[in-house]
C-alpha cells in the first residue's frame, strides 16, 4: 500500500506517492517540461530517467542542480522548476 504525501511544486500543493521518483510527477505535472536551456531556449525535461544526464535538474529545498529522476518524494519536499 502507497502513502499519500504533499509536497510543494512550484508554490502549490501536490499529492504524490511517497517514495516514488520526483521525476514520475513532475512528467505527470508539468507535461515533462522541467526547464529550458540558456542557450536556445530548448525544453528539457527527463530524458535517461536513471541519474545520468543533467536534463531533469530542479531545486530542491533550496538546494540547486537535484535530479529528479532519482530523487524519492517525500513528505513536506519543496520543489522548484526553472521553467521560463
């Protein structure tokens, strides 16, 4: 059996399972679009969804660059998207 948390996405409360990887919600979210590149302006979302790539980069409690493929929800986390 899942437990339910709450967490803080982009200022607004989310349901998710706690356990499971960020990036499963944030795909389900944000329609994968996590963040664009400075560069170009490129969407970038989960792309290797095992801790490789740097596509998924969020911040995460204050704390910058977290891959959220990798990364279990749990209760309480305060997510940020670099999303323009």
């Amino acid at each position: 059996m899942s437990t339910l948390v709450t967490i803080d996405l982009d200022g607004r409360a989310v349901e998710a399972e706690a356990g499971r990887p960020l990036g499963a919600l944030l795909h389900r979210e944000l329609n994968a679009v996590l963040r664009h590149t400075a560069k170009d302006g490129a969407p970038r979302g989960v792309f290797c969804g095992m801790g490789v790539c740097f596509d998924c980069l969020v911040r995460v409690d204050g704390r910058e660059g977290v891959r959220a493929c990798v990364t279990p929800i749990r209760a309480g986390m305060r997510v940020e998207t670099v999303r323009s």
